[in-house]
C-alpha cells in the first residue's frame, strides 16, 4: 500500500483531494455568502430561493456602511491602535527577545515561563480591574486605553517568536560585528534584526490580527462613538427594531481585507515563524 | 609593531573547565603562528582570548606593546575570519567588506577605494554586487578574508577557516591565504587540527594538548625533534612508530621485543643522556621514511616484520607490518582508525616502489638510526641530554 502512486483520473480525484475539497468549501462557504450579500440590495438580501449571486448587484451598502453609520471612524480606530500597539509590540519584544536569547543572565528559564503563563492568562478575568483603573486614570474612551493593554498582551508570544528566531542566528555574526566594531543596538538594527525578519514578521501578523479583532476590552473601555473599533461598531450598528445586514456585511468585508491581505502577502511566514526552532529547540 | 604576546594565559571557565593552562608564547610582526591541537586542547579558546570574545581568567596579553587585557575586540585592532564565515547575509559582498570601514564613519571614496582594492587581491571584483547565499565556499571564505584585510588591522586571527572547504578547494585556498599573508605581512594566528595545514603554512606551529603547550618550533625543526611523545606521534603523516624498547650498554643496542638493533655511535654522540637509560624502558620512535626495504646482503642496523597490508601509492609502497614489540599509543594525537592498528601492534613503513613485498611476506628493514627519536618512559619527554 505505501509509496503506491496514483494514476490518471485517481491522482486528481481520490480520497484526499476530494476531502479537502469538502473542508476548503465548508470554510470558503460563509466568506463567500458574505461577500456576496453585501453587494445585495435589501430586498434581495431574505429572498426565496436565495440568490447565490447579487442581481442586481448594489453597492448601496458600502456607502451607507461608512456614511449613515460611521464606518470611516471605526476603522481609523481599529487602525490606529493596531499599528501602534503592533509597533510597539515589535519593538519591545525584538529587544526582550535579543536578551532573552543571547545575554548571560540568571533567570531566563523563569522568565520565559512567567511569560508563557501571562499570555495564558484569560483576559475576562482582567477586564473588571483593567475598567477601574482606566476610569481613575482618566482612560476611558481613548486611543491609550486599547494600545496599552494590547500591547502587554501580545508582548509574551511575541517575544517567544522573536526569542526562537534569534536563538537560531549563529553567535559568530555578533562576534564578528564586535570585532567590526559595531556597539549592541548596531548590531541588532544592522545584524540581527535583517536576519530575524521572518521572525519579526510573523509576529507583526499576529499581534495585528490579534489587535484588529479584539472585542472584549474595546467594548468596555471605548463605547462612545468616536473612540470604537470596528469589532465593537459592527455589532452596533442596528437599533433593537432594524438590524442592517447589507451594511453589516459590508464593513465586516472591508474590516476583513486588510487582514486577508497581510495574512497573503506573509503566508510564508505565518507558518515558518511558527514551527522556527522547533528543531533546533 | 604589531607582536602578540601571551604570558602566563590561563582560561577557566563558570563551571571549572580549565582550558588553558599557562600558556607562554610570542608572535613576532609579520609571522604567521599556526596553532594546532586535536579537538578540545584549547587552541580556539587561547585565539578568542587574543580576540577579546572571551575573558582572560589570569595572566597576561599584549599586542604591540600594550596590555590589552581588558580591551573590547575593537580597540585591540584585529581581524578574525571564522569556520563558517560569518559573512552578513542581507548584504552584498561589498557591503559586507565594507561594514567595518562604515562603522568606523570612513569617507565614502576612501571606503570604495579601499573595498575595491581588497576584491582585486582577493580576486572577488565581479562579484562585489552578489549576495553571499550566491556564492561557492571558496568564494565566501575570500570575501570572509576579504573583511578581515580591508581594515588593515595588527592582528589577524582564523578560526580553522578552511575546515569547511573540500579537500581540492583546501589545498588551493591554503596557498591563497599564505599568499595573501605575506603581501600584507601582518602577524597572523591561525588555528586548526590539520596537521598539514599547520607544516605547510606556518612560520612557526604551536602544538596544544589539553589546554597546555607542548612545544613551539618551525615545522622542519617540529618534525625532526619533538620534544615529546604527543608531539611526536601528532606531527607527520603517517605517524611515527613508537615502541617500548630496552636500551643496552652504552646505547649500543636497542631491545624491540625479540630484536635487537644495533645503534650506531653517532646515535649517543648526538644524545649524550640515552647511554644513561641503558637497561632502563624507554619509547623508540621511528618515522616511516626511516624503515626502507633492507637490500640484500644487507649487514646493518634491522628490523624484520611480517607484512599485513601493502598500498601502492605508484611513488612508493606503503607497508603496514608487524613486530612482535609493544606499540605505544599517545593519548589524542592521532585519529580513531589509526589509534586502532596502533593498539594491534601496527606498524607503517615507506618502502620504495618496487620492493618485491606482498601480504604475508617477513620484510627486513634498513632501520636509519639517525633520527630515531627516544622517549623517557615515565615523562614521555624527549630523551636528548
């Protein structure tokens, strides 16, 4: 039975390949519908049989997604935390990785797995107290009140990817950046970080997907208007009486191709970051 | 003036591993010093130690004049190729060589220029715009070396850097490397386990065992007087033969198990203490060149041995015999395969080509006594007086 090849029609249909099928269609099934009624006008939207392709196809509900409820906003809101706390989340962690992954210090073990157990902490469980401090620093409704806890926590998985990645670059390319004359920091701008880059992007992907979609802390610390995210915006776009799914539909399809497009762009990376040093341990 | 000089450098590490252990040595400007040793004797440690990428435990280091203990690797002027090259991956080759010069804010015409020149010498000029992951390993260790010499520092120091090469490219790049050496005259170590490459390469070679030197010579001088018997079986291709003899009255004679060979008088004239050692144990040393085939009728100095095995090498013949004399094995100085026909009581001999010997076959050897080597039992040192 092993190593037995597959001839004609059977290599392209057999039992893998028609399973795989299945699921890629299971999965694609929802994104799909979803595209496809977001171009659909209201009325076409509950209509039987349901129309597997818009006709006529509208683009009515785009425009009112950001005009009539303020679309535009959550995703400069969603953006801006994001990034931020991506970008700091890129820094800090390239840094605590460097450390953890090259200098002689007592303790690493112990702090990689306080790390690990942060990043396992269930963030529900913190909401309560992370509200009442906001609101005694004044926090409540601003761009900070996101970025700063987004950042604390994606920081520990971050830092694990990044730490991995640059276990595996050879101790010889500081040596000889030492030698070359090169202080710590020009190392790690000029030597180490071009070499950990599939590292870093990976954990740029995560932590921004991560930001992008997060619910929980958005919706109880920035609930007025301008401040929301489009996580939050989206489930709150209707009334108790009118639930808008033209519009719904399509934010959530704008919301979801800056993701898809990253996501694209890194593939290589998503799945190269996350099993690096898994050999090498 | 850019001498090296070590006294008294010891290295010991966190956990107690004492890898070098009082080592004593100059460098003189411009000399090439190869380092070699069997794995783990502390040659690469003692060349980080020169580098500044390890801590000096005690002792102290001086380049030029200047202690420099304490130094980080940059201020202390050197250069270093590794095994593996250590070349930047993300940038071309001539930002690689140049990476130093920019560090140190060089203008950008000097630093061209100065880049420009290392290609020519190193013969890298139509490959300035590739990127490593582009190039063959030969052609990586010269841009490796070609960092080393664009910043023309006091010092360069090579961590075994042909290691990775195949032995075709090996040879070739050993003599670039010697070449290259002598046109910038800088004082060079140069560390590695070949033998071969530490005769034919350096001014001097510097032999280590388990973080202590065992003697500092020129290769010629290295080869016909080891001043021990590590020395003696690690330098030379195929390794002495050491056996345990007895020496007679007078050193006269030597007892190698039912044998006797006559030593000519020289052989005591040139070592005034061995008539000492007369009745006492002591390690013979006889190099394979120095057991020709015996002619016949031949009234010398002989050995007789039954020949296991006969390699024509089509210059000479290589015959592995046996006597039934104990074989003496220095611990690390020769590799596992010959550490094995060592304990069978294997000896190698060079015979000329057409010696009419095959498997099976009593050989008499025409023993050469004028370089056999003896050795105190006890001390393993070379007896001389």
């Amino acid at each position: 039975m092993k190593g037995r090849k597959r001839h004609g029609w059977r290599r392209v249909i057999n039992g893998v390949t028609i399973s795989t099928f299945v699921i890629v269609v299971l999965l694609a099934a929802p994104l799909y519908w979803l595209i496809v009624s977001s171009f659909k006008t209201p009325e076409a939207m509950g209509v039987s049989p349901p129309q597997y392709f818009p006709s006529p196809v509208s683009g009515a509900n785009y425009s009112d997604a950001f005009k009539q409820y303020d679309f535009g906003i959550y995703f400069r809101n969603s953006l801006i935390v994001s990034l931020v706390a991506t970008a700091l989340v890129l820094i800090f962690g390239t840094l605590a990785g460097y450390a953890l992954a090259r200098t002689p210090m007592r303790g690493k073990f112990t702090t990689m797995v306080t790390l690990l157990m942060i990043s396992l902490f269930p963030a529900i469980a913190l909401i309560a107290p992370l509200y009442l401090l906001m609101r005694q620093v004044g926090w409540l409704n601003s761009y900070q009140a996101l970025i700063i806890p987004y950042t604390a926590f994606n920081l520990p998985f971050s830092i694990w990817i990044l730490r991995n990645y640059m276990l595996g670059i050879p101790k010889e390319m500081e040596e000889t950046g030492r030698i070359d004359g090169a202080s710590p920091l020009r190392t790690i701008w000029s030597i180490i970080l071009p070499m950990a880059l599939p590292g870093v992007f990976t954990a740029a992907i995560f932590c921004f997907t991560a930001c992008w979609t997060e619910f929980l802390m958005a919706l109880t610390f920035n609930d007025v208007n301008t401040y929301k995210t489009i996580p939050v915006g989206i489930a709150t776009f209707g009334t108790p009486t009118l639930t808008p799914y033209g519009e719904i539909f399509a934010a959530s399809v704008v919301a979801v191709v800056p993701i898809g497009i990253l996501v694209f762009i890194f593939r290589k990376f998503v799945v190269s970051g996350l099993t690096s040093g898994a050999v090498k341990g | 003036m850019a001498t090296v000089s070590m006294e008294k450098l010891n290295k010991v590490y966190e956990n107690g591993f004492h890898a070098v252990k009082d080592m004593d040595l100059d460098i003189q400007d411009g000399e090439f010093m190869v380092l070699v040793g069997p794995s783990g004797c502390g040659k690469t440690t003692a060349l980080r130690m020169v580098a500044g990428l390890e801590d000096i435990t005690s002792g102290e280091l001086r380049i030029g004049d200047k202690r420099v203990n304490e130094e980080t690797p940059k201020e202390r002027d050197i250069a270093m190729v590794f095994q593996n090259y250590a070349l930047y991956p993300h940038m071309t080759v001539r930002e690689n060589i140049g990476f130093a010069l920019k560090l140190r804010k060089t203008p950008k015409d000097q630093l061209t220029a100065k880049v420009n020149e290392a290609a020519e010498i190193l013969g890298l000029t139509d490959w300035l715009d590739r990127k490593p992951g582009q190039l063959s390993g030969g052609q990586r260790q010269r841009v490796a070396m070609g960092r080393a010499i664009v910043r023309q520092p006091s010092v360069f120091l090579m961590d075994e850097p042909l290691s990775n090469l195949d032995a075709k490219l090996r040879v070739q790049m050993r003599a670039e490397v010697a070449r290259i050496q002598r046109h910038m005259a800088v004082s060079t170590i140069y560390v590695t386990h070949d033998q071969v490459e530490a005769m034919t390469m350096g001014d001097r070679v510097t032999v280590m065992r388990s973080g202590v030197l065992q003697q500092v010579d020129t290769p010629q001088h290295l080869y016909d007087n080891p001043d021990n018997l590590f020395v003696a079986a690690f330098i030379g291709s195929p390794a002495m033969n050491l056996y345990d003899g007895v020496i007679g009255e007078g050193a006269r004679s030597l007892k190698l198990g039912s044998q006797v060979v006559n030593l000519p008088d020289s052989v005591a004239l040139k070592r005034p203490a061995l008539p000492g050692y007369a009745g006492k144990d002591v390690v013979a040393g006889l190099r394979p060149e120095h057991l020709p085939a015996a002619p016949p009728n031949y009234d010398g100095p002989k050995l007789v041995g039954d020949a296991n095995l006969v390699e024509a090498l089509g210059s000479e013949l290589v015959v592995h015999f046996t006597i039934d004399a104990n074989r003496v094995l220095a611990e690390g100085a020769v590799d596992k395969d010959e550490a094995a026909a060592v304990l069978h009581g294997e000896g190698v001999a060079r015979v000329a080509a057409k010696t009419p010997v095959k498997p099976g076959d009593k050989l008499t050897f025409a023993v050469d006594c004028e370089d056999m080597q003896f050795f105190d039992k006890d001390t393993g040192l070379a007896i001389r007086g």
